[in-house]
C-alpha cells in the first residue's frame, strides 16, 4: 500500500512487522507520526496523484482483520477524492519484471520513494 495512502493502524502493523524482521530499535510510534504527517499531501494543495498498485496489494493482508478491513475502508474513501487516480493492474497481467520500492512524483522538483525492502545498517 503506498505510504500516502496508509492509516496509522496499517502502517503500524507494517513497520512492527519490518522492525521484528530486521531488529531493529522499536521507534514505530514516532515513524507512523510522520508517515501520517506525510500523508496530509492527499488533502492540501491543489494537485492530483495518479496512483498505481498491483492487485496483491489491495490482498495482503497486514496486521488483524479489522486493521486490513480499516486499510480497504480507508483507501475507498480516498479513491472518492477528485486528487486521487488509482488503477490496480490485475493479477491476470504478465509479469515481466519483478516489482521495486515504490515512489511519488510530487512534481519537476520533488520525488519521495519508500523502500522498506533493504536490509538495516549495521554498525562494524
């Protein structure tokens, strides 16, 4: 689910998920804050995301029932948003490469990218 589009419950059960993985320091609580902050561009300003995910995305599911139905609910009421394009490719679609990090385009001068993917640094 792109961040953008995250509730703090999906976005909590991500990251506890990814911190557990990696081992990494418990700061989930004040990264879920900023994730949340980040996600005011969807309402402010005058411009429009076109947003696409694969339809796996929309399957996963992260954290409990109720915060996997939260996630599905939310991103229904963001869809509705005149700012908000979202496509979904479908699973029947040939994959012909493997899917990356995910990125935003804001504009000709800022792009934000969430790669959740990569292994921590660890300290020699």
């Amino acid at each position: 689910m792109p961040g953008c589009l995250q509730t703090p419950g999906y976005a909590t059960a991500l990251l506890t998920s990814i911190a557990a993985s990696h081992e990494t320091p418990d700061d989930i609580t004040k990264a879920v804050k900023a994730c949340m902050r980040r996600n005011s561009v969807i309402r402010e300003g005058d411009h429009r995301l076109t947003i696409l995910v694969e339809e796996s995305v929309l399957r996963y599911r992260i954290g409990d029932t109720d915060t996997t139905a939260a996630q599905l609910g939310h991103l229904l009421s963001e869809m509705a948003l005149p700012s908000i394009s979202l496509g979904v490719i479908p699973f029947i679609v040939e994959r012909t490469v493997w899917p990356t990090a995910t990125f935003t385009v804001f504009d000709d001068q800022r792009v934000h990218t969430d790669s959740l993917d990569a292994p921590p640094a660890r300290a020699g």
